[in-house]
C-alpha cells in the first residue's frame, strides 16, 4: 500500500509498523519506520470463481449443525507504544454490569479474529449459541457469515468480528438504546485499535449505531459510508439473509462485500 498523501493511510501504516516491532519485542524506536507496511494480501484463488463481470453470488445457506466452538473466547492482543491493545479493552470490559443485559446473558462476547484486520464486521448482539460459546457469530447466521467472507477471498481468522452490545438481549430482542450508548465507547474503541481499512455493518442497528442516525438498510446498503473517515459500508445482516433467501439478497451482499475487497486491494 502506498500512502499516497492520505495521511490516515500513513497512521494506519504506522500503527502496523509499531505492532509489529512491538510483537518482535521493541518497546523503543531506533529511528522512524521508513515506509508504512503493508497488511498482507488477501489470498485471490476463491475469487477466481467469479468473472468480474457479472458475477452471481456464490453463497449458500449453511444448514443447521452443530456448533463446535471452545467455550474461552481468544482475545486478540497486540501491544505497542501509545496504542490502546484490544486487550486492554476487553480488561476495561471485566465483568461489565453498566447495562441491564448482564442480569440474563451467560458471558460477554467481546470479538475476535486479528488486531491488524483490514476488515471488521459488526453485528448487532450476541444470539444464543453466541451467549453459549463466547464468540460472535457462531450460530447460523455465523456459518453464512463465514461462507461471506470467504466467497469474497478472506479468511474468518483475517478479519475481525464484533458486535455494537457485547451481551445477549434477552430472547433476542433489538438491544435498546440506552443498552447500545453505554457499550457503543468499547466499539468505537475496538475500531479505533485495529484502524481497519473498512467496516461492515450487517444489519440496521449496525450501521446506525456506527452512523450515529436512522438509516434505510434497502436503500442504503451497498452504499459507502464512512466512519471516524475509515470507509463504512453497510449490508444486509446474515440472519435477515437466511429469512428473505433470495438470488436479489444474495446478490446484493455478494455485490457488496466485493466492492469492500476491491477498496481495500485497491487502496
Ligand atoms: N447476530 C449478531 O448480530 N451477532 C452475533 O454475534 C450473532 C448473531
């Protein structure tokens, strides 16, 4: 990636040189980083399946299974000078009790996938199977979430995946303001820390929350947004993708997740 005089893409670079030097165990500078670094390339096989012209969407329904998943959610870390780590966020999390939604969920389902994601997907709040197991998106709206991800080219352990209320609404009801405005600060703050190169909202509440306005999903989805300048774009959520399964729904998240990986090879 060349900076090419966005200076945010020169923070971005930074920050990646300062993970890495601080992952090999720096924790002073010799001098400054020469030349921002590159996040890696995403690999491009699974796009090969689709022409770039007409491209018809390669995502399936999962059927139901069975979730395997550790019961520990990983916490991704990283540690460099001056840079909050996710870490340090799901430490400033604890046992949070700042909202109602601590008296009925299991555990809290803080996120995960890489601190250098390029990509982060944010949902709406934990399901069942999320409560359960601690990681986000693990239930079937999980499962076509990862087929998504990787029909477009990435892998799930690449990315990152959050949610805007980090605890089950109970009976999976729309978390209500007052329960998004106290969790929203350990978002942006999760955003902040990895400075991905893009975000996708999936779902209504997502996008509006990050939006910090109603939106029309219809209307809107596949349109670029922005967020604290990080490109926003906004797409259907999984879940609603499973109850209105049609090729025109399809179609359009498949559309939408590639403009997402044409931005960010491109940029
Ligand atoms: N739906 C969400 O919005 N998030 C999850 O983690 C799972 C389902």
């Amino acid at each position: 990636m060349s900076a090419g005089g966005d200076p945010r893409a020169l923070i971005r670079g930074l920050k990646q040189t300062l993970r890495e030097l601080a992952a090999e165990g720096l924790d002073t500078l010799p001098r400054p980083p020469a030349l921002p670094i590159d996040a890696s390339p995403a690999p491009t096989a699974p796009l090969d399946r689709a022409p770039e012209t007409g491209a018809t969407a390669p995502i399936a329904a999962p059927v139901a299974a069975p979730v395997a998943a550790p019961e520990a959610a990983p916490v991704a870390t990283t540690s460099a000078p001056g840079i909050e780590t996710l870490e340090a966020i799901r430490t400033d999390l604890g046992d949070c009790r700042r909202c109602g939604l601590c008296e009925t969920r299991k555990q809290l389902v803080f996120g995960e996938g890489s601190p250098q994601a390029s990509v982060v997907f944010v949902g709406e709040g934990p399901g069942a199977d999320e409560d359960r197991t601690g990681r986000p998106f693990v239930g079937r709206a999980g499962q076509l979430l990862d087929k998504m991800i990787e029909a477009v080219g990435w892998r799930r352990e690449d990315v990152y995946i959050c949610n805007v209320v980090k605890c089950r609404p109970p009976g999976n009801r729309n978390p209500e303001q007052q329960e998004i405005s106290t969790c929203r600060p350990f978002l942006d703050r999760q955003l902040r820390a990895i400075a991905p190169r893009a975000i996708v909202t999936l779902g209504k509440p997502a996008a509006a929350t990050l939006l910090g306005r109603s939106i029309a999903i219809t209307r809107e989805r596949g349109t670029w947004r922005e967020w604290e300048g990080v490109p926003l774009m906004p797409t259907f959520h999984p879940a609603y993708l499973l109850r209105s399964y049609t090729r025109e729904n399809r179609q359009a998240v498949w559309d939408d997740l590639r403009a997402v990986r044409a931005r960010i090879d491109g940029s």
